[in-house]
C-alpha cells in the first residue's frame, strides 16, 4: 500500500507540472505536425488528464469511504462493549480481579475474529489477552490511540502501519472504567489488507474503463477529422491549381456545413479570378487596339508632314487637325486608365464642396453640343423651374461623370442622333438623366455593364473602365447610378444619376 501511495503522491505532482510541459511541446509539435495531429493531441492530452484525475478522486474515495465505513463499524463496537461494562460494573466486587476475569470471558466469546482482533490490555498499554492469538501476551502495541485513551480515557481510533507486522492497520481502543478509574482497555484491531486490495480492482476497473473511454473518443476523433481533413486537403489542391493558371475549376460540394459553405467560396473565386482574367484579357487586347489606331493616324500623318508629300496647306491642316483629335483621344484614355489605377489602389479622393449641379451639368452639355453637333448629334436639354440649394460634391469628379456619360451615349447610341439630358428634383434627391437613341443594350448585357473591362458585344471603341470610374465618383457621393433601357417604342439607353441634396 505505501508503493500505491507513493505512485499517487508521484502521479499528482507529476499532474501539476503537466500544463506547463504540455504547453511547451505542444508548441514544438505544432510547428511540424498537420492539424490532424494537432487535433487528437488536444483532445485526447485534454481527455488523458480529465480521466487520470477522476481515476485517482475515484480511487481516493472508494479508499476513504471504506476506511470510514470500517472505523464507524469499530467505534460502534468499542461503545457498546464500553456500555456493556459499565452496565455490569456493580456485579464486580473487586476491579482486578472480577474485572479481569469478566474481561477474558468478552474476549474470549468475540465472534467477529475472522475480520477484527479483540484486545484485551492493562492500564499501561500491555496486552493480556487477544481474542484470536495474532497479539502474543505481554507485548506492547504503543500506538496513538492507546496514548490518547490513557490522557483522555475516551473511545480513542488510530489508523497507520502496525509496528508488528508492517501492514496498515485501524485499531479502535476502549476505556474500561470502575469507580473513574482506567482498570483495562478493550482495543479492536483490523488489517487493512483486503481493503487495500480491494481500493486496488476498483480502481483498476475505473482505468480500464477510463482507457476504453479513451480509446473510443480516439476512434470517434479520427473518423470526425478525417471528415474534415479529407475535404479540406481537396480543397487545398483545388486552390494549388487555381494558383497555378486552371482558373474556372471547381471543387465538388459533399457537405451542407462550414466544409460546404468553404467549398463554395473556393469555387465562386475560381470563377470570378476567370472571369477576371478573361476581361483582362479583352481590356488588354481592347486597349491595344484602341491604342493602335491613333497612333497609327499620328504617325502616319507626322511621316507624311515631315516628309513634305502634304504640300497643301488645307491637307497639312487636316493632318495636323487629326493628330490633335487623336491625341486627345489618347489623353482620355490614359486619363482613365490613372483613374482606374487610384481606384485599384486607393489613392482616389474627392474634393467635397457645396456646388451648384445644374451648372455643372449645363456646362458639361454646352461643352459637348458642339462637338456633337459636328457629328450630326442633336442634344436636348430639359431644365427645371427649381433652382437647388448647393450641395456637397466634387464638381470636376461630377462633371468627368456627365462627360462620359455624354460621350457613351455619343458612341454606342450615335444612330438615333439625339441624346436627351434632363435634371429634376425627386423626393428630396436630384435627379439627372441622360438618354440616347441608339440600338440600347440587350438585356444579359445589363447587369455587366458597369463592371470594369466590361464591353459585351459593343464595337465601339473604348477600354470598358468609363462606366466603372463613373459609378465609382457617383457611390461616393452616396448617389446611385442606373442603366437601363428606354421602355419607350423609341428606344435607346436611359442613365439615371440620383444624388442626395444633403437637406
């Protein structure tokens, strides 16, 4: 029993020194293991020091319980034999001898010697007679409750490793009085052997259930891992060759969970990085394209001017007036490939002041009417009778807006040449329109139109970022910009800017 006691003392300090141990090569093991690893360490670590605690707070109990039981067994006896002789003192005519003799006839008819020993001992701690033989006559026990009994003469108990014979041992002693004076002791004595063996198979039995429960949470671990692992390693691969150019691919979905709701962000980002790439693709081929053409009619009329073939004066002029047009047109480009590039990155900013947006807007169209007029484009302008109070807004952002609507209406919508703007308050909002009387924009084109690099089916020439700046500026300034198609037997393509007034 001392080596179980030793292993227990050995088993709890070692308990106490576990979370710091654990937490250092727990952290090692993470840095080079997968989270399957990771996991089952957690849990099972976690589940290992829950069951040993409960196995040794089980082993404790059953331990004290039994040595409890066994004590209030003894106690009882040693009172009610302590009863019994004070009962019966006034029978004895002589305390040495009557009392003597009457003590020997209780020790020698105990009944219960099969599991405690009955003790008969002088005032002075020595034993006179045992009630099965195991004490030898004369020898003397000097355990603590025969030195208590003798101080306090009362029931006195005493539980440690018996001097004799080496086991643990609880030994309950009783005071024999007569006339107040401590004639005799009754001391009932028990092994403590069986008992121990016993704390021993019902602890055993708690740790092989403990290990079985162990081991099922084990299994039960590994079949809920791999279902996670499984698809997550999947995905991972899936997402390797994404990485690597097979944008498109898509993950086959197997679970309605965070698995699931994983698998379907993986495959919605494979399809938008194609899209993406793809419209990468267009604006690049697009742009160069663009570019191509006015470089090419710069270049070819700069040749034809510097060489001296454009002797008259009306062609050096034409020449002259389309490499201006040109380079103008490459300007604008430019000008909202940086915009593009500031939205991408950040760096676009406003310059909020109160302005006046009719203004801002007449400007823009008066800009554009003889430009357009040149073309063969009539613009119609309707105004309102409400004069707006200034609102907050970037006037050159605002106007790059109506500008850009003016020349898209201009180019995809040039065949009806008409372009219809108008202004006009609207439930506390202003709201401006622009309209063309073009072919407008067949319906599963809509819902793309303002994406970048977006040009669908439309041949006129342009990089597809217009609509996406224009929507940009308008968001922040916490408007709204739609498109749509005139629903008119007319036709053509309708623009909508709503923007608060700020009242």
């Amino acid at each position: 029993m001392e080596k179980l006691q030793a292993c227990v003392s050995r088993l709890l300090t070692w308990l106490r020194r576990l979370p710091g141990w654990f937490q250092v090569h727990l952290s090692r093991l993470t840095r080079v293991r997968g989270i399957r690893q990771r996991w089952l360490m957690n849990s099972v670590s976690f589940l290992v020091m829950v069951l040993a605690v409960v196995v040794i707070v089980f082993g404790l109990i059953v331990k004290n319980y039994y040595d409890s039981s066994i004590l209030s067994d003894m106690e009882s006896k040693a009172r009610t034999a302590v009863n019994y002789f004070s009962s019966t003192s006034s029978n004895y005519n002589s305390a040495d001898g009557d009392y003597l003799s009457a003590a020997q006839d209780y020790v020698s008819s105990f009944q219960d010697g099969t599991r405690l020993e009955l003790q008969y001992l002088d005032p002075e701690g020595t034993v006179i007679y045992s009630s099965n033989g195991l004490t030898i006559s004369g020898s003397v026990p000097g355990t603590g409750d025969i030195n208590q009994l003798r101080h306090t003469q009362t029931i006195s108990a005493w539980r440690g490793v018996s001097p004799q014979t080496g086991e643990r041992v609880t030994a309950v002693s009783a005071p024999l009085l007569y006339n107040g004076k401590l004639v005799g002791i009754l001391r009932y004595v028990t092994s403590m052997r069986l008992v121990d063996r016993q704390v021993i198979i019902l602890t055993l039995i708690a740790v092989i259930l403990s290990v079985s429960i162990l081991i099922l949470v084990y299994l039960s671990n590994i079949y809920f891992v791999r279902s996670i692992v499984g698809p997550v390693k999947n995905i991972t691969g899936i997402a390797r060759r994404i990485a690597g150019g097979s944008y498109g691919i898509q993950v086959e979905k197997k679970f309605d969970d965070e698995v699931g709701d994983l698998t379907d962000a993986i495959n919605d980002m494979s399809l938008r990085i194609k899209q993406a790439e793809s419209m990468k693709q267009e604006f690049i081929s697009s742009v160069s394209h663009e570019l191509r053409t006015p470089l090419t009619a710069i270049t070819g009329w700069a040749e034809t001017i510097m060489s001296g073939e454009a002797r008259d004066e009306g062609d050096v002029r034409k020449g002259m007036s389309i490499i201006a047009s040109e380079a103008r047109r490459l300007s604008g480009m430019v000008e909202e490939l940086l915009e593009f590039s500031r939205i991408e990155d950040g760096r676009f900013t406003l310059s909020i002041k109160p302005m006046d947006i009719k203004a801002e807007l007449e400007d823009a169209v008066y800009t554009y009417h003889e430009f357009l007029a040149a073309e063969g484009i009539a613009v119609y302008h309707t105004d309102c009778e409400e004069e707006f109070a200034p609102i907050p807004g970037d006037p050159d952002r605002l106007r790059q807006v109506f500008c850009n609507l003016l020349d898209n209406a201009a180019k995809h919508g040039g065949a009806g040449k008409r372009i219809d703007t108008a202004i006009y308050p609207d439930d506390g909002d202003v709201v401006i329109t622009v309209r063309d009387y073009g072919p407008g924009i067949p319906p599963d084109e809509l819902p793309n139109v303002k994406y970048k690099f977006y040009k669908g089916s439309s041949t006129a020439r342009g990089s597809g970022i217009g609509l996406a700046v224009c929507e940009e500026i308008i968001s922040r300034h916490n408007g709204e910009l739609t498109i749509s198609n005139a629903d008119d037997e007319a036709g053509g393509c309708l623009v909508e800017i709503r923007l608060p007034t700020g009242t």
